[in-house]
C-alpha cells in the first residue's frame, strides 16, 4: 500500500496546533511511526490528543495512558522563543523535504539560526572521533569544497571528523545535527562551536530544551544527519563507528553512502574499507561526491507532492475478534503490515489500526523499515 506523504501547508501552523503536536509526540507510547498514522488517520494533533486514551484502552492499555500537559508543552515552545530558536512541525512548508520524505520522519525540530539553509541540498560529513591528523585535514577540504560547489555540510557536532567539517564549511552553509537539546553543549569543548554555528549556520534537534542526550539518541540524532543529505561522506570509521549505523541509515533512506578509502594496517579505515566492498562510492576528492549527486539534484524524487488526499477519519473501532488475529500472528520475530494483513484476511487498514491501539498500549515494537514484533512482556 503506497504511503501517503505529509501534507505540506503554505503557513506556519497556528500555535494551538503547535501545542497540540508537541504534547502528542510527548505522550506516553506515541513515537515517530505513531505519531505519522495518527495524524493520517485523524488530521490534527488536536484530534488525535482527543482520541488516544480510547485508543491505548482498545489496545489493552491497562490504565489511563498519560498524555503531555498543555502547560509542559506550552513551556518548551516559549523556552524556544526565548533562546531565539523556532520550531517546525512535519507538514509545515518550511520543514526540511527530504526529512519530510522519510517514512517516519521527526515530528518536530526545533532550529536556532538561518533556516534558509534547509531549503538547499545538503551533503552529510562524518566520521571518527579519533580521528587521524590526515583526516581531519581530509575533511575539512571536503567540506570546504563541497560547500565551495553549492552544497550545505551537515554533521553532527561530534569530536574528529564532525567538528573539521563544520569549521570549513560555516561560510558556505553548515548544519549542526545535536542528540540532546538546542541549549545543551555536548561535547563540553564545542560550546563556542556551537553557538557560531547557530549565529552563522543553522542548529537542529528534535530534542526539547534542557534534554541531556543519552546513547541511544546518538543514532536518532544520525538519521537526521542522513536523512537530511542527498547523501554521506564517511571519512574515518572504526569497525564499530557510530559513522557506520549513520552510513547504514543513509542506505536505508535510499541515499548515496561514500567512503574515504584508508590503510588497511589503520584501524580507523576499517569501516570506511569495509563500506567500499559492500558497495559504497569512493571518495578522493570533493569532485567525486559533486558528479554523483549532481544528477540527483535534478531529480524530483525527494519532493512532496503539493496536492494530497485529504486524511480520512479512522473507523470508530475495528472488531474485537480482528484484533486478537492480529495479535495471534504477531510474535519475536519482526514482520511486516503486507504480511499480517495477508496471514490474518484483513485489509491493511485494518492491520493498520490493530497495530496503532496496540502500539498505544505499549504492546507493540516497532523496528527498521516497518517492521513490527510483540514487546518481550507479550510474548
């Protein structure tokens, strides 16, 4: 079933709307993949808010799921204000396309600078926090050329390689992908870095204020990196690289995954080498991923379209007997909405809802490319 794209508006939502969309994103159990079929299935953060306790109770919900308070919401837009970042909500004309474009991409991001920089094609820059003299020169003459050819750089702000391609790149265009909130430094020593960046280039994190980043929103800070970019230049990578979970985000997302060969005696080329058998792109120089993304920036494949179908209200319930078959197909092992829906006799839609209530109750993990299996409590 082909996925339905956000519906772009031609202005900022009003700030009701705003509200309700960062207290939904907020609520217990809605993450990114909820939050896209709720708004598909209902329209508004307004009235999906309206419909979630229902909802996680058809699931099997057990109490009454805890949804973000107005005042909570109401008190992280107005400390965006105050340190003089906007927010932008999936939808919005002025979120990012290509973000837009991904199958679950982030409903909010809060931005502190020139977010002009959002509307140019974009090319990602990372690589090895321990990373070698010759490559930290390496990427900085990537980054400054590649920017030099019209390209925004965008990394992650991490030590080594994310940092030189953010210096070369800030007169030409830099963006600056952070794991925790907007004012949060990380690392300690690129507090300066950070805030040119946010007078010169453009921060971004889908994080609120005040947030302390935590391992696992490393890798959600690198699919934003990625799904930025037309594509992603690994420069140094050890085997266990966090550059190597951005470079395989980038492939998931249907982007251009270069890579910096190195020598095999090094271990901080191990990854780069390794993704140049699997198939990535060898990069010498700027030249290289300028010829290979040039072709792609006349391609309107990362576009929205302008018209979309009107969202359509959800059913007011599926039955209880279709929602037990497609709880009894699910299982450990991750599957696919086309395969219950096959296994089960159901539409997809249907499938569809089970899924969303059962997700809303906390029953349900969701996994890479729509992929779906029970928490390890329901097995």
């Amino acid at each position: 079933m082909p996925r339905r794209e956000p519906q772009r508006g031609s202005a900022p939502l009003p700030d009701e709307e705003r509200i309700a969309a960062i207290r939904l994103i907020r609520s217990e159990n809605v993450g990114p993949v909820t939050y896209r079929e709720l708004l598909q299935h209902y329209g508004t953060a307004s009235a999906a808010l309206e419909a979630l306790p229902e909802l996680s109770h058809r699931g099997g919900f057990r109490r009454v799921i805890r949804i973000a308070a107005r005042g909570e919401a109401e008190m992280e837009l107005e400390r965006a204000r105050r340190f003089g970042a906007q927010l932008l909500v999936v939808g919005e004309a002025a979120y990012p396309t290509p973000l837009a474009a991904l199958d679950a991409p982030p409903p909010l991001l809060f931005v502190k600078g020139d977010t002009g920089l959002l509307q140019r094609q974009t090319v990602g820059i990372v690589g090895s926090r321990q990373c070698s003299a010759a490559g930290t020169k390496l990427a900085r003459q990537l980054a400054g050329d590649i920017g030099r050819a019209g390209f925004v750089v965008a990394s992650g702000l991490a030590r080594g390689i994310d940092a030189a391609a953010h210096q070369a790149s800030l007169d030409t265009g830099t963006v600056a992908v952070l794991a925790g909130g907007l004012d949060f430094f990380y690392p300690p020593e690129h507090e300066e870095l950070q805030r040119t960046i946010g007078e010169r280039g453009l921060l971004v994190s889908e994080m609120s204020f005040g947030f302390t980043p935590r391992a696992q929103d490393f890798p959600r800070r690198n699919r934003i990196v990625s799904g930025l970019s037309l594509g992603v230049v690994i420069v140094e990578a050890a085997r266990r690289s966090g550059s190597l979970v951005t470079a395989r985000l980038a492939a998931e997302q249907g982007r251009e995954v270069f890579a910096v060969p190195g020598h095999p005696l090094d271990p901080r080329a191990e990854g780069t080498n390794k993704l140049l058998k699997s198939g990535a792109t060898l990069v010498t120089e700027a030249a290289d991923v300028v010829s290979a993304l040039s072709p792609l920036m006349k391609a309107p494949t990362l576009h929205l379209r302008e018209e979309e179908e009107a969202p359509q209200p959800i059913p007011i319930e599926i039955s209880e007997g279709d929602r037990g078959r497609v709880l009894a197909a699910l299982g450990p092992a991750p599957v696919d909405t086309d395969s219950l829906a096959r296994s089960t006799g159901l539409s997809v839609r249907s499938v569809q809802i089970a899924l969303m209530e059962l997700a809303l109750a906390g029953r349900l993990e969701r996994h890479g490319g729509g992929l779906v299996s029970l928490t390890e409590s329901q097995r």
